[in-house]
C-alpha cells in the first residue's frame, strides 16, 4: 500500500489532539511491513520515525498557509500515478482541489467548524467550504469516533463510505495512578467548548467539607473567547491555570490528581479521557455521545450545561474510593486504528 501523508500537525512542538492522533496513528503505520509512506510536511518529522519499515520518502513543502496546499496538491498531482492513497489527517484542502483524480482519505475528528462557537474564523471558513466536497469525491472517509461518523452522515448523505478508525492512549503508562496530589486535574484548550468556566464554578460551589484541601488545576493553552476563563482562574481560591504543559508534566499531574474532569459540550473523541482511564485516575466526564463511547461505564457523568450537575458529580468522584479498571479501554489501540486505516485507503 503506497501511501502519502499529511504529517504536519504531528511535526508541531506544541501538538493538539489532531496532532496527537497524526502522531501516533502515523507512527503505527510506518510499523507495517504492508505499508510504504511518503510523509508530507513542512517541518522535521520526528526523529522516533525515521528507520521504521513503513517509511518511503519525506517530501518538504517548506511554505505556510495556503502555499502550502497548492504546492502539496501540485506534487501529489505529478506523482498521482505512484499514490495508492492520499490521508490527510487535519486538513480538508488538498483533498477538495483533488476531486476524483486522486484517492483521497480525509480523516474528519469533529464538526465544531458548522457550529456557532467563535473559532478562528479563517480555519472555520476553510472548513465549511473544503469539506463537503472533499467527503463525497473521497475514496473513503475516516472518522475519529461512532458519535463523529454518525455526525457526518447525518449532515452530508451523499459522503464516500465512512470507516470508524478509533484512536489510543497518547502516554505508555498503564495502571500507575497514584493519587495523594491533592487535585482535580482538567485538560484542554481554553476555550467555551472545553466548558472550563462552568467546571470554575461548579468547583467553587463545593461546601468546604465536600472541597477540603482539593484544588483545581488546569492545563492547556489560550484558544478563542477565553479571556473570562482566565480571569475566573485567576479570581477563584482554589484554582490554579497552569498554561501549556509538556507531555512529561501532564503525565505527572494525571499520575497524582484526585480525579480526573473533562465537561466538554462537544468532542470528537475525547484523548484525555482514554489517557485518564488508562493511568487508573477516577473520571469525571460531560455525558455526551463521544466520551460515552469511550469511557462505558468506566467514567462518572454530568450535563455539562449544568453547573449543579457538574458540582454533585465532583462530589461523587471526590467521595468515591474506587478507580477504574485500565482495561476498560484495552479495545482502543493505535494498531487497530492502523489496520482501520489501511482498510479504509484499500476501500473501492
């Protein structure tokens, strides 16, 4: 299977969770002996892939923005007759320049583009307008989740064949949670979608005996329409916003928080729950289709557009003395999220 990849987003010092899923879903496929990949991109890929059987080639597009996807889409279109399949894991605009002519695999995480939430409004624009052609001249479509594809085909009936590829756990540690941190950790860009001014405050709504000495750290960068966010942060006993962490940090603070709590009102698929799950941390999760799906029943829910909801289900996961099995989530693995992808690209 000769494959070209968009690895931008995984090339990325500061990675999001669409870089975190190109990462590791790349990764895995250049450990196939069924797989030859040429990698395109616009900076160094990583180091940990160089030498595995499944890379073919690296081709450099040193250009940003838009440049970049004209000179991708003009390369691919030379070399179209050595491409079994194009994936294109965070973007939608080769693939919408391709059309037909080429095999293209989209890989489609979420749909918050087509909603009313303030986003970069460039990137949202580009979206709504790559992505309906780009999902029905595909070769196939691959979504991230269940609760993704069955978004998908709900918004866009006449889409390729959708194949549901998954994603795993972006840390090797399994089982090692400890506790004894004295906090409740929450993860993710700041952002209304993230919900972390309702978490605020159904934090600071907790008695002092439900609380006790627990504070609330948050870790993740600044997004869009976040400034109230920071400001609550900064104004609530108890709370701390961390900024952006290193994989390393992240990993510590999940090792040693009281519990884990991800409220988001949307999510594609929800990567730090699967990571929380994995380490053995108590979660607390937005009881939305996504998190759902990979949680089970493994996870304690809330509404997330209910502060008091968020506030008795904090009570719960802080009164609970039981954790979670890791193997609740042994079904989620970047290996078979490769064999899903393979599957997809062979698709006719």
């Amino acid at each position: 299977m000769r494959l070209w990849i968009d690895v931008r987003e995984a090339c990325r010092d500061r990675k999001t969770g669409k870089g975190q899923w190109t990462l590791r879903a790349v990764e895995a496929l250049l450990g196939r002996a069924d797989v030859r990949a040429t990698l395109v991109t616009d900076a160094e890929i990583p180091a940990a892939w160089r030498g595995l059987p499944g890379l073919s080639g690296v081709r450099m597009i040193p250009s940003r923005a838009l440049w970049w996807h004209l000179r991708a889409w003009r390369l691919v279109f030379r070399e179209r007759s050595e491409i079994d399949a194009y994936l294109s894991p965070t973007s939608f605009i080769v693939p919408f320049l391709a059309g037909r002519w080429l095999p293209v695999v989209p890989v489609v995480h979420d749909l918050i583009a087509f909603h009313n939430e303030l986003h970069d409004r460039t990137a949202t624009m580009i979206e709504r307008l790559t992505l309906p052609r780009a999902v029905r001249t595909a070769k196939a479509v691959a979504c991230v989740s269940e609760a993704t594809a069955s978004l998908v085909h709900a918004r866009f009936p006449h889409a390729a064949h959708i194949v549901v590829v998954g994603a795993g756990p972006t840390i090797e540690e399994r089982g090692t949670w400890t506790g004894g941190g004295g906090h409740i950790l929450s993860i993710g860009t700041l952002c209304p979608r993230k919900n972390q001014l309702r978490l605020i405050r159904a934090y600071a709504s907790l008695s002092a005996s439900v609380r006790g000495d627990t504070t609330l750290v948050l870790v993740g960068g600044r997004g869009w329409d976040d400034e109230e966010i920071v400001q609550l942060a900064a104004s609530t006993p108890g709370v701390t916003w961390m900024g952006f962490q290193s994989g390393e940090e992240c990993v510590r603070l999940l090792r040693t928080c009281t519990a884990f709590a991800y409220v988001s009102e949307e999510e594609g698929f929800g990567l730090p729950i699967l990571d929380a799950l994995r380490m053995g941390a108590p979660v607390l999760a937005s009881a939305i289709p996504t998190n759902r799906e990979v949680a089970g029943d493994a996870a304690t829910y809330c509404d997330p557009r209910d502060e008091q909801s968020i506030a008795d289900a904090l009570t719960v996961v802080l009164a609970s003395s039981s954790k979670p099995d890791p193997a609740a989530i042994d079904r989620f693995s970047w290996d078979a999220t490769a064999e899903r992808i393979v599957g997809a690209c062979r698709a006719r």
